[in-house]
C-alpha cells in the first residue's frame, strides 16, 4: 500500500471508532454506517460539560486522537460529540442518546453543511452493551496514563475469535473508558475535557428520510 492509501486507511479507522464512540458504548450500533460494528464498550456515566482525548494506536501506524465529551443534555438525554481528523476533514458527530436509544444525529463533515440524519433507533431502540453485562470481570487494576492514574475495573469481551481488554473508571465520562486493547490496535485516555460545548453552532439541514411507523420492522426495510 503507499503512504496515501496508509493515510486513507488510518483515517477511515479513525472514522469508525468516531462513529463507534459517537453511539455505541452504551446504547448499541448506529445505523449509519456498514463498519459500526457493536466492538466498543463502556460504562454509561454523562456528566454534562466533561469528556476525554483519547489515544487510538494500530500496529505500525502513527497515532490519532479522538475526542468525546458531553456537551449538553435534553430531556433526560445526553448530547455526546466526537471530534477527529477523517479523510472528510475534522469531523464532528453529535447524538442525542438515551438510556433506550439514539434519538437524533448531527454530523459535519469538514467545511460543509451541517446535516441531521434519521436514526433507526428513535423507532427501534437497541439493546444495552454495557461492559458490565458483556464481559468478564478479571479485577481491579490501576492503569497509569498521560491524563494521570486511574483506579480501574478490567473487563475481557469475548468477540467471536477476538478477545478484548477495557478498562473502565468512575472517573471518566461519558463512558469510564481508560483503556481499550486488542491484538492489533490500542486505545488510551490522553487526557480530561471540562467546561464543553458543542462545537456545530450552525442549524443543521433536517433529514430528508422520511419519517417510519414505528410498527414498521425496519430492518426487513434497511439495505
């Protein structure tokens, strides 16, 4: 591969886990995207104004950063952003999600407009994926950092043939996620956000699908 494809690669897997953070940890995939698979968990713990940086590290590749943080809260629900570099552009997503569900998705790509899309879960909630109810508890371990020591819970997932290492903290919002480890990629807090606020201040253009019964099984409809 040359180092344009190299970059290409690197920044679409940044694209995923941004996708990923943006609405799976807690509340299930997304339904935007063919490469969200349900592989990121955590512990569901929005404090409104906090988030994290987060190191992301595949094997002989330099590192990205993504940044997740909690940037404001409505009815009961949480808007969660995600912030990275992707072959778009800087990229922001930002999702309304509740404890059943996604209910609303903004996303903008680089300089161009923002867009809402139609989340499948505000009609079909997904199922939790907590950490705590997927995976194993092997113990309690502190985990040192760039963004300090963190007195950790250590989870094993069992994945079909993969197996992933989380550990998770009370300290960390909006999903106690530490550090996150597989055979070939790494992901590592690099540091604590406070006081924020979302990044997209412009209206962003309505979603142009139309509205589904909520009767309707959308998956027999989804292609």
């Amino acid at each position: 591969m040359n180092s344009d494809g190299v970059r290409i690669s690197r920044a679409n897997h940044v694209t995923r886990l941004g996708w990923l953070m943006a609405g799976v940890l807690s509340v299930g995939p997304t339904a935007f995207s063919a490469d969200a698979q349900p592989k990121f968990r955590g512990i569901w713990k929005p404090i409104a104004g906090a988030g994290a940086i987060y190191r992301i590290e595949e094997r002989g590749e330099q590192p990205d950063r993504l940044d997740v943080a909690v940037v404001g809260q409505e009815n009961g629900a949480y808007w969660i952003e995600t912030r990275a570099n992707t072959t778009d552009g800087y990229t922001i997503r930002k999702c309304l999600v509740a404890p059943n569900g996604m209910k609303r998705f903004i996303v903008k790509y680089g300089q161009q407009q923002t867009i809402e899309l139609l989340p499948r879960s505000v009609h079909n909630p997904l199922p939790a994926t907590d950490v705590q109810t997927v995976g194993r508890l092997v113990g309690q371990e502190p985990i040192t950092t760039r963004a300090g020591t963190f007195a950790c819970d250590h989870y094993r997932i069992n994945e079909g043939r993969e197996v992933i290492e989380a550990w998770v903290s009370k300290d960390v919002s909006p999903y106690g996620l530490v550090k996150w480890q597989t055979t070939t990629t790494s992901i590592t807090i690099d540091g604590l956000l406070t006081s924020q606020i979302s990044e997209i201040n412009e209206t962003p253009t309505p979603p142009d699908v139309p509205m589904m019964p909520k009767d309707m099984d959308l998956k027999a409809h989804s292609h």
